[in-house]
C-alpha cells in the first residue's frame, strides 16, 4: 500500500509525518531537524534555496529570500494584507497576471504556489529519504480560516510539487486527531492554534467510532507570531530613531537583522525574564559612523506591547464558542497548538479565561502534521480505527446580487461536504448570457468579501419565450474547495461554466510549472550539497582568516612561524577564491586542507 505523508505547511515552519507501523511520527530531515523553515531563497548565481540553508544566509540576502508567503497565498495583490507585506517584507512582491501577488526574486517572477511548492518538494525529499521509497499521495493542512482561493492555491502548490493532494484538512483539525483518538467519546475541546502567521480556534466534539465533529470555527488570518515580532520591530525603530535620528527601517539588511533578533527575543522571553539585544555595526549614520544597537527586553515589556494582539486571539475564541452554542464550562479541554502558545502570557490567559490550566500533551510544533498522517493514514485504509472528520466552512458563501448586496448561500460553520442550489432567472428574452459572481465573506466583515469567481451562463435557449430559469449549484467539498455547476430548469441541459481565474492559476500555467519544478527538484538535490560545502568553507574561510590575524600580532612574523603561516595563507586564497567564484564543486577537495589550517591555529594559539 501506497503511503500518504501528512503536511502542516506552515507560515515559519514547515512538519512532514507519516504513518510508521501503529503510530504516526514526525520525521526529521538530514540535519536532525524536525521542523523546515518555511523560507526560500535564489542566490547569485540563480540557484534556489529551501528551509535551514535559506534561513542561515537570510540576513545576506534579505531582498531574495522570501518567508511568510503563506499570507500571500490565493490574495490578490491589491488587498489591504498583501498592501501590509508590501511595506514590511524584505523581498519584493509584484502584481502577476491575474491580478495576484507574485515574488520577484532576483531575474525571476515567481507565483506564491510556486514558493510554497519548493517547500512540499522538500517535505516531500525528506520523507522520501526515510521511507526510501517515492511518496506521491499527501494530506496538506491549512489554517481553518482559509478561504476558496487560499485552498485551491495550497492544492496547485501541491501539484506543482508533484504531490496528489488527497485532501485538504483544517490544522485545529488535524491537531485535534492527533490528540483525540485515545480521549473518551463526548469529550468537547477547544483547538488554540497561534502560528506564525495565522491565528485559528475550533471547537470539537468527539464522538463515537472516531467521529471528529467541529461545532465552530473562527479566526484571522492575519494574526500570529510575525505580528509580535513586527511589534517589537516597531519599537527597536522607534527608540533607535529617537536616540540616534535615523530610520533603521530604510535599511534591508538592518531590517532584517532587527527582525531576527525580535524574534529571538521573544522566544527566549518565553523561559527567561529579561533578555538583551544586540546587534553591532547596525546601520551608519549620515556622518559615516557605525551605529550599534544595544537593548535590554523585559518580559513585562514584551508583554506590554502584545497584550491587545493575545486579547484578539481571546475574543475569538469566546466568539466561536458562542457560534458553538457552547460556554466556557462545556469545554472538557483547551489544547495549545502553534510555536507561539510557548509564550507564558498566552498560558495565562487562558487559564484566566477559561478557569483551566490549558492542555499540553499534544507538541505544538508536530502535532498538526501527525494529525494529517492519522487522516491520510485513514483515507487510504491503512488506519485499522477509521476516522470520520465532520468539519465546517468557516465562511459563508454566496453571491454578490445585482445592487451590490449580498445574498447568502452557505452560513458560515455549515458542516462540510454541503450543497445548495438557487434558481436565477433571465431579465429578457432571447438572453443568451448569464454572469454570476460568487463570493465568500467572513462573518462581521459584509465589507471584505473575498471574489472567488465570476461565472459565465453561455448557451441559454435563446428561443425560450419568457424568462429561463437557470438552477446554479454550489457545492464545498470535504476539503473546504468550491464548486458550481448550472443547468436550464426546464431542459435540464447545463449551462457551460467559465470560471475566470479569480487569485489563482490556470491549468496550462500549473502544468507548465510542474514540469519546471519536477526539473529543479533533481538540480536542487545537487545543488545543496554544493550549498553546504560553500557555506562550511567560508566559514572556516573567516576562522582561519581570524587566527591567522591573532597569531600575527602575537608572534610577529618569526622565521618558525613564517613558512607555516605562508602555507596557510596559500590555501586560503585559494579557497576565497573557490567560495567567490561560479564554480564552487573544487570546494570539496579543498575542505579538508582548510580544516587541518584550523586545526593547527587553533592548537598554536592555546
Ligand atoms: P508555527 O507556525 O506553529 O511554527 O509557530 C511559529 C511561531 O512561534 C513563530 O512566530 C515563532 O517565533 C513562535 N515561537 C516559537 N518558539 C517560541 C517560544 N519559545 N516562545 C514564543 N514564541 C515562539
């Protein structure tokens, strides 16, 4: 049987799983690391970089190295979040085609699937490598509060990536099955799951037979971990400009640098009281002189600049449990999903609001994509104890009406798969052509309705007397995606559909764009090792380089030493000029010599 590998594609890290034997794991990748940095990088001489090996060269690279682009994915490029990015991201992000946000990095013009699918290659690479076998099949999650587009786009990023999508599944979901198959049934939990990117709470009941039924879903999509570190941020400019007058923002590498360092901060604030910044040479002020910023960051301070950020999470909550029909003592549990749950504010305040110490048995790194296993596991059979996901849209679906309004179709927390039909009728005889324009809107957002399409009528019997009546079906999937479909009431004959491509991509674009990435995959595994090998000379490259500096001023230039030193010197310029240079594959051969010179300076210099 076919393994089907469970994926919490996530807006900081990225988790694959798979089922191995009774249990699902996580699997960890070459370096011993369980978790992928979401992020992708092209470096000068074109090559891309996915996960750790992107992260470590982020600061030297900011413009082209992209992270976060899951709050670009499925947005068009004129909405307010994508405008938000636009201001604060390194990289540069551009209008695409269809009106969407795409990526430049460097000469190339990417679309948001296509980072998000360098990431599942990697995954996927990963779990290929433990299971030594090919993976093809994939259960992928998403935050719940994804809408159509956001959906569809994580689907094309998977099919770029040469994964089957088997099925889309909500990540408080997904955390809930990693956590409830060994519960009692009728146990009711909340899902408190604060990401990097995304905040998403849902309500579960879990039934008989390992029924998983969500009550309610709420969240927002552009609340998570990047928000505090972006509170940081603001402050760390804010008290540099008043004491030095210069603007750290307009500098992408100090930029970048601030935003590293805040989130370092933060984390560390999670197990200790105070902490301090500090990042030398900074940026320079007008007169040429380096500047250097140096903070200490209380807890107290931290929490202080994010509370009203931990309080939205909270009212959300309270909202979907409401929605829920539910109150605070029905819950049994409160499980804490997503990095940022660490934070000991986030603990407190929902043992303050819920009158309970939160739940932490389930890891809140690795329990989504376990989660994700466990159902795709179940979805193929392989799972002996079936399980029965019964989840809801967290949207409601509609249609925009002739004077703008908005007529509901689907409420928002229907249970999923669900359909609707509603009847349209011609304005005037002989109408051929009848356009329809579907849309999907959060609940108290009537003004930010999302566009998923615009559906075209062709062929309606033109010679029918009177008004036609068209029955237009709406239809969401178990895995949250749209479909519609029409057909003439009285002939019964379907109307042909076309569906413009609203945010997202069309088929000939994901083919092609397959077959690219199905291309680089095979560069790519070449290309990291020669990645690795670069970047472990150059950094010997900068320890011999200091040794061999400290050794000078010691010892001067003794006869003893001379002959040595030049030896050194020899292999070092040469590999300076390997590391720099467009051919870095004589790297490999040169490695050892640059390590013996370590070696050797190290042990002159004790
Ligand atoms: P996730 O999307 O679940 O991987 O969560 C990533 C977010 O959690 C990022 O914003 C991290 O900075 C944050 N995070 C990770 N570890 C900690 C920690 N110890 N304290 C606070 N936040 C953390």
């Amino acid at each position: 049987m076919k393994r089907v590998i469970g994926i919490d594609l996530g807006t900081s890290n990225s988790c694959v799983a798979v089922l191995d034997g009774a249990t699902a794991q996580v699997i960890g990748n070459r370096g011993g690391y369980k978790t992928t940095p979401s992020m992708v990088a092209v470096t000068e001489t074109g090559r891309k970089l996915v996960g750790h090996i992107a992260k470590r060269q982020a600061i030297t690279n900011a413009e082209n190295t992209v992270y976060a682009a899951k709050r670009l994915i499925g947005r068009k490029f004129n909405s307010p979040q994508v405008m938000s990015a636009v201001r604060h991201a390194s990289y540069r992000i551009v209008e695409g085609p269809h009106g969407e946000a795409r990526i430049a990095l460097r000469s190339e013009i990417l679309s948001v699937p296509e980072i998000s699918a360098l990431i599942l290659q990697e995954l996927k690479i990963v779990a290929e490598d433990f299971l030594g076998e090919p993976v093809e099949q994939a259960v992928i999650t998403v935050p719940a509060y994804f809408n159509d587009n956001q959906r569809q786009a994580t689907k094309d990023a998977g099919l770029i990536a040469g994964l089957d999508v088997i099925r889309i599944v909500n990540e408080p979901t997904a955390a809930a099955i990693s956590y409830g198959t060994s519960q009692r049934e009728g146990t009711t939990v909340a899902v408190y799951d604060f990401g990097g990117g995304t905040f998403d709470v849902s309500i579960l009941e879990l039934g008989k037979g390992g029924v998983f039924k969500v009550l309610g879903t709420a969240g927002d999509t552009f609340l998570g971990g990047e928000d505090v570190d972006e509170r940081l941020v603001d402050w760390l400019v804010a008290e540099f400009e008043a004491e030095h007058k210069v603007d750290l923002r307009s500098d992408r590498m100090a930029r970048q640098r601030l935003k590293d360092a805040a989130e370092k901060a933060k984390c560390e604030l999670s197990s200790v009281s105070s902490t301090e910044l500090n990042l030398p040479f900074i940026i320079s002020n007008e007169r040429g002189e380096a500047l250097h910023l140096q903070r200490s960051l209380s807890r107290a301070k931290l929490e202080e600049l994010t509370a009203d950020l931990i309080d939205r999470s909270i009212d959300i909550c309270l909202d979907a449990l409401s929605d829920a029909g539910l109150e605070k003592g029905d819950l049994d549990d409160v499980l804490l999903v997503g990095g940022m749950t660490r934070m000991p504010a986030i603990q407190r305040k929902i043992t303050e609001v819920f009158g309970r110490e939160p739940n932490r048995s389930v890891h809140p790194d690795e329990c989504v994509a376990i989660g994700a296993a466990m159902h795709g596991a179940s979805l193929v059979g392989a799972e002996k104890k079936p399980l029965v996901l019964l989840d809801v849209t967290p949207l409601s679906l509609g249609i925009m009406t002739h004077g703008g309004g908005f007529d509901e179709l689907v409420p928002a927390n229907t249970t999923v798969p669900t359909s609707r039909v509603k009847s349209f009728t011609t304005s005037r005889d002989g109408q051929t052509r009848m356009s329809i324009i579907v849309q999907q809107v959060a609940k108290d957002r009537e003004g930010e309705r999302e566009l998923l399409g615009e559906f075209a009528l062709e062929g309606i019997s033109s010679k029918a007397k009177g008004a036609v009546v068209v029955d237009v079906s709406f239809a969401i999937d178990a895995n949250g995606i749209v479909a519609v479909e029409a057909s003439e009431q009285a002939s019964g004959k379907k109307a042909a559909i076309t569906v413009e491509a609203s945010s997202g991509l069309t088929k000939p674009e994901i083919q092609e764009m397959q077959k690219s990435a199905a291309h680089a995959m095979d560069e790519r595994r070449h290309g990291e090792a020669i990645e690795s090998e670069r970047q472990a000379a150059q950094s010997l490259v900068g320890e011999v380089e200091r040794l061999l500096e400290n050794l000078r001023s010691s010892a001067g230039d003794s006869s003893v030493l001379g002959a040595t030193m030049a030896g050194i010197e020899a292999v070092l310029s040469q590999a300076k000029l390997l590391t720099d240079g467009r051919d870095p594959s004589k790297l490999k051969a040169l490695l050892p010599q640059l390590e013996r010179a370590a070696q050797m300076l190290r042990s002159l210099g004790n």
